[in-house]
C-alpha cells in the first residue's frame, strides 16, 4: 500500500474515500486520485438516481 498510486475506502459508512495518508506516510500525491475520483462520481450518481444503469436497486420513498 506505501507505493500505491492512490488508495480508497469502501463500504456502507465510508461510500468511496480517498486514504490520503497511512501509517504518517503519503499515499501516491496525497490527494483524491484520477480511479477514487470517477468510482466517487459514478457511486454518488447511481445512489443518488442520476444514472439510468440498474434503475431496480432504487426504490423511490417520498417525504
């Protein structure tokens, strides 16, 4: 993981999160990489409804 080009989190709580740091060393740039960036977009699009793919892991509650 030091030599990593860019790491993430994933899972229920944490979505997609970029590890900028472990163990007080920086990972690649110590910034969001170019594949944490686009796994962000893509995540936050399907979940929040804004991609046609797989409309039936989206069930509609009103407020």
């Amino acid at each position: 993981v030091y030599i990593a080009d860019e790491a993430f989190f994933t899972g229920t709580a944490a979505e997609v999160l970029p590890i900028r740091e472990l163990d007080a060393r920086v990972i690649g740039n110590g910034k969001r990489g170019p594949v944490t960036e686009t796994l962000q977009s893509l995540y936050f699009d399907q979940v929040r409804g804004r991609r046609e793919a797989h409309p039936e892991w989206h069930t509609p509650v009103t407020m």
